[in-house]
C-alpha cells in the first residue's frame, strides 16, 4: 500500500513540475512579448514626439535634436547649406472664414506641395501655425537657394480647394 502511495505522489509531482514547467514557460513568452510591446511602444511614442502630428513632417524638436547632424552633412558633401523660413502669408484670414478644419486642410496641402519641391535630402518641418522650415543640405550657391525659395512661393500661392467646393487663396513669405 505504501509504495503505491509513493508511487502516486512520485507521479502527482511530476505533473505538478510538468505544469510548473509550461506555466512558467508561458510566462517567459508573455514577458518577452510584453518588453517588445513596450520597446516599439517607447519608439513609436519618440517618432510621435519628433513629427507633426496633422502633416506628418518632421517638428522644431526634431529639427533642434538634428542641427548639429545637418550641419555636418552639408560640411562633409563640400557644399553650402542653405536655411529657408516660410510664413503662409494671410492664412489667419482663412482659419476667420472658412473656420479652422478649413485651416488644417491648407496646412496639409500647403506641406504636401513644399514636399513636392524638395529633394530627398533635404528636411522639411512645420514649426507650428502656419510657419515651416526648410533646410537645403547641399546648394551650390545663393541663387539656387532664391530657386526653391522661388518655387516654394509659386507653388503656395496657388489656389488650395476646400471641402464644399470652396477654395482658399493665401501666399507665403520665405526667407533665406
């Protein structure tokens, strides 16, 4: 009788160690995929942090956090380096009229055209409002920076259509 006791509780012990064994193998998987959940969530939240969350385009911090890496590109291609600063010239009247939906629609169209205009090398960001900038990481010299500056002007004064058939006419400032 005795040792069919201990034969049972041989086996009930192994069971238990067996079910120990998947559960905390179980628990090891659910850790693993909790700290991969909360890495890409910490990276998810920086990439949110360095982007205008309504164009999509990089912001002021993204643009204080790079300068320095900006700068010594255009030091190692050889070339200038060219700063240009874009104001929406009467977008305020558009956000009176038209409300501020109409507001956000010719912020994202007006990032879109600038994006347009620039190469892949170049770094475009809303710095909030109505005011972007963009920095040409190569330029040969002055005049091609009066170029974009040139294009940029053209391609925001543009009438933006609105929702409801409506269209919005503003202009844009730029300074080099």
């Amino acid at each position: 009788e005795r040792i069919r006791y201990q034969n049972l509780s041989s086996a009930l012990l192994g069971i238990t160690g067996l079910w120990t064994g998947f559960a905390l193998f179980g628990l090891y998987r659910e850790t693993v995929r909790l700290i991969r959940a909360g890495i890409h969530a910490e990276q998810t939240i920086r990439q949110l942090s360095l982007r205008d969350p309504l164009t999509g385009l990089a912001n002021r911090r993204f643009m204080h956090e790079h300068e320095k890496q900006l700068i010594a590109g255009a030091k190692r291609s050889g070339k200038q380096m060219a700063v240009l600063a874009i104001d929406l010239d009467d977008f305020k009247a558009v956000n009176d009229r038209f409300g501020h939906a109409a507001g956000d629609e010719v912020i994202v169209t007006s990032a879109e055209r600038m994006k347009q205009l620039l190469r892949e090398s170049d770094v475009i960001a809303r710095l909030g409002g109505d005011e972007f900038v963009i920095v040409l990481g190569q330029v040969d010299d002055a005049e091609a920076a009066r170029e974009v500056a040139g294009r940029v002007v053209e391609s925001l004064s543009q009438p933006v259509p609105l929702a409801g058939g409506k269209i919005a006419r503003l202009g844009a400032s730029v300074g080099i």
